[in-house]
C-alpha cells in the first residue's frame, strides 16, 4: 500500500472514532494487522468466553489463531456439532468477535446475515462486542454502506460459501428472495446504551469482504 493511502486511512480513522465515540462507542486505530492483533489481545482478558460469526477479519489478522491457546474458552463453532447450542452459546459470552459489512465515516455499524445469529449477538447478549473493521469498508453515509454490504459484501460471502443466489453470478445484489439468500436480516447500528460493549478496531489495510 502506497504513502498516500496510509496517511489518508490515518486521518479518516479519526473522523470515524470522533464518530464513534458520539454513539457511546469506542473506536481505535491500527496501522496494520499485527498491530491491529496486539490490540484485540489486550481487550480479552484471560479466561474470556469468546465466541465469533464468520468474519473473515477476525482470522485475517491472526486474531482465530490466537485463540486457539487454553489461556481463553474459545467456542468455535465449526468444531460444535449443535450447531444451534453453538450460537446460542454466544449470547452469554463475554467477547463476541465480528467484523462489518459497511461502515458510515461517522460511525454507523451496517450489518446482513442469513441466520440472524450474528447480528442478534452484536445487538443484544455478549458483554462486549469487538469489531476488526478494515478501513476499506469505510463509506461516506449510511446509503453507501448500505448498497456496500449489499453489492460488494453480499455478493463476495455468497460466492464463498456456495449458495445459489443471483448475485453469485451476475456480481451485485438483485434484492432476490431466493431460498439460500443471506441478505435476511439487516441491522443498523447507530448508538450503544451500554458504554464500554461495542468496540471497534479500525485497521489501516483491506479486510475482509
């Protein structure tokens, strides 16, 4: 990445944390992913419960790997046969780790799922929320990151994992109601009631989807 896209990623964070921190949440920046893993680590106490959806993020800056370590009770739920007592799980988890599908530069959380597992864990349940947010995903306003989640991260996640939707093939949200849609559930996350639960880590690199 060049010079100039680092120093303009640096100074948007600063517009995106200021934005944050009027929604009553915390926002802090990295300049890259090993950075952006040191900070995650010493926001999870040892001994957490901590739990995640499918964020690409999270594994991207090694965060998944760390894990792994017996100092936390990691749930990992690829590992969980019930699939369901494994999302249950995390709504009384004490991390819950995801990323964003589209964010306002001042500080707007936009989010789709499928099963509603991820987004009902970020609104309600697990003491504290940590996003790893790749300042590519960083739009002008809540429209912007609304059609970001839809044609770019919606489209990418479909073909990732294999569903049969229109956007797989024609690369851009057709507002479909095909029964393998992931665009099920949309949460919009503009304030925290609760200091200190949602927090996010704003990465100076392309993450995730």
């Amino acid at each position: 990445m060049d010079n100039n896209r680092k120093k303009h990623y640096a100074t948007l964070a600063q517009t995106v944390i200021k934005g944050l921190q009027s929604r009553n949440m915390n926002g802090c920046y990295a300049q890259n992913a090993e950075e952006a893993l040191k900070i995650a680590l010493e926001m999870i106490p040892e001994g957490s419960t901590v739990t995640m959806g499918g964020g690409m993020s999270v594994r991207e800056i090694g965060l998944f790997d760390a894990l792994q370590s017996d100092k936390y009770n990691f749930i990992d739920r690829d590992k969980i046969e019930d699939k369901r007592a494994a999302m249950l799980a995390a709504y009384d988890a004490d991390i819950y780790l995801a990323s964003v599908n589209g964010m306002t530069s001042d500080g707007v959380l936009v989010n789709i799922d499928g099963n509603a597992n991820r987004v009902s864990a970020i609104a309600q349940g697990p003491k504290k929320v940590i996003f790893i947010v790749g300042m590519n995903k960083v739009t002008p306003d809540l429209d912007s990151a609304m059609k970001r989640a839809r044609n770019v991260a919606a489209p990418i996640n479909c073909q990732r994992i294999g569903t049969n939707t229109p956007c797989v093939k024609v690369g851009r949200c057709m507002d479909c109601k095909s029964p393998d849609t992931i665009c099920c559930q949309f949460l919009i996350t503009r304030f925290s009631r609760h200091a200190g639960r949602i927090n996010v880590i704003l990465v100076g690199e392309e993450l995730g989807f």
